[in-house]
C-alpha cells in the first residue's frame, strides 16, 4: 500500500505519531498558541520553511502553563545548540549557542523566499508535572546574511517542574509570514 504523503497513519493501526495540530503561516498573526493535547509523553514540532513578514528576526518558542501564560524570563530555559555557518563561498563549524530565555531560539532568520527555517524537535514530558521539559532535535536557519545555519539542538525548562499545557511560537518582530507548523503526539513504544 502507498500512502499519499500528507496522510498520517493512526497509532491504532500501526502508526507512531498522531497529528494533533498544523497551522500554514499567512503573514495574519504574531503568534500561534499550541496545546499538548492528549496523554502522550512525547511530542514533536516540525516547523517547515517558516519565515517572519519581516528580514532578521529571531525565532521563539516559550512553554507555557495555559493559553495565555508562558516563561520568557533569563534562566527559564537552557537552550544550546551545535552549528556551523556556510555562505556560499566559506564554511565555520564548532560553534556554541546558549540562550536563556526560550526553549528553541534561532536568529538572524530571513524573510525571502528561499530563506526562514527548519525545525524537527522531540519534546519529552510536556504535561508531566513531575518533570521539567526538555527536548532535542536538528533544524536549519537560513539567514537573512545569506549564510546557512546548521542545528543539533538541546532545551530544557530550568523553572520548577509542572504541567506545561501549551506553547506559543513567534517572532521578536512582525508576523508569522510563511511556512507550516505541525505538532504529532508520539505513541509510546
């Protein structure tokens, strides 16, 4: 059997990973609130081509406790990431990235066409109030600058642990512009 590629196999019969949500960017909103819905203990975000209406943003997600709160402060997060740079004629590689107030932070994102970013991040115990959230995952930044930006990322929440209900993402400036958001509740093995 051939599935069509948007078609997502439910973990009933076989499948891993239950679409729970999608939103296609469309230069309308500054931000899209998501919710851990369902009882898995594992979640992923895939961020597909997304790109801010306006050039050299900086990408956020920020856990939160409902709809309308979510930690923003220095030292609720530990985030650090493993990259290298390449600008079409020269490669940098080895580089670090700490940041302390989001979960997942790129920056210098551009607004072309063919620039924004790429993200497949697993996040572990979103809604186990015995836990503080955490995740890890790989993505791509490509920037404003022209250079293309390489991620192995890991975040963890550093606040007390809770249930982390929901979880918003944005841009320091302007709107989502383009690209898709997706979340897919993980079914344990």
């Amino acid at each position: 059997v051939t599935l069509h590629s948007d078609v997502t196999v439910p973990a009933s019969i076989g499948g891993n990973e239950i679409l729970l949500d999608t939103y296609s960017a469309n230069n309308t909103v500054t931000f899209k609130v998501f919710e851990f819905t369902g009882s898995y203990n594992i979640y992923r975000l895939r961020i597909n081509y997304l790109r801010c209406s306006l050039d050299n943003s900086e990408l956020k997600v920020e856990l939160g406790t409902d709809s309308t709160t979510f930690s923003s402060s220095g030292g609720d997060y530990r985030f650090t990431g493993h990259y290298g740079h390449y600008n079409g004629s020269s490669f940098t590689g080895g580089t670090g990235h700490v940041v302390n107030a989001s979960f997942v932070h790129y920056d210098g994102v551009g607004s072309g066409d063919s620039e924004g970013c790429c993200l497949d991040l697993l996040i572990l115990g979103p809604t186990d109030a015995t836990v503080s959230t955490s995740g890890y995952g790989t993505g791509y930044v490509y920037k404003h600058d022209n250079y293309l930006q390489a991620f192995s990322i890991a975040t963890t929440a550093k606040y007390n642990a809770r249930d982390d209900s929901h979880f918003k993402v944005f841009f320091n400036q302007g709107n989502l512009g383009k690209g898709k958001i997706l979340l897919y509740g993980v079914k344990d093995a």
